[in-house]
C-alpha cells in the first residue's frame, strides 16, 4: 500500500480508473487481475469449514 500514491500519480491509467481506485473494493484493479477482499475472504471461509470439518 505503500507506492499507492505513487502509482495514482504515475501510472497511465485513465482519470475515470484513478478515481474507481478510490471507491472501489480493496484489492480492484482497472485490469481485472486482481483478487478482490470479499473473494479472498469466501476462500478463507471455505478453507476454514473444510478444516473444522475433518476434526
């Protein structure tokens, strides 16, 4: 998170895109290459059901 603003500033994305980067999920790239927080927790929960149910 740290070079964010440096990529804002720097990178050749659109006006539209830099701004969707301030509103948009944490983990949205303009691209689509990407793994949004709300995916990333559905995997943790599926790992963590699979898990408990082993025990």
């Amino acid at each position: 998170m740290a070079s964010y603003p440096t990529d804002f500033f720097t990178s050749k994305t659109s006006m539209i895109n830099k701004f969707k980067y301030l509103i948009k999920p944490p983990g949205w790239k303009h691209d689509g290459t990407s793994i949004l927080s709300t995916d990333l927790r559905k995997e943790w929960a599926k790992k963590i059901t699979n898990l408990l149910s082993y025990e």
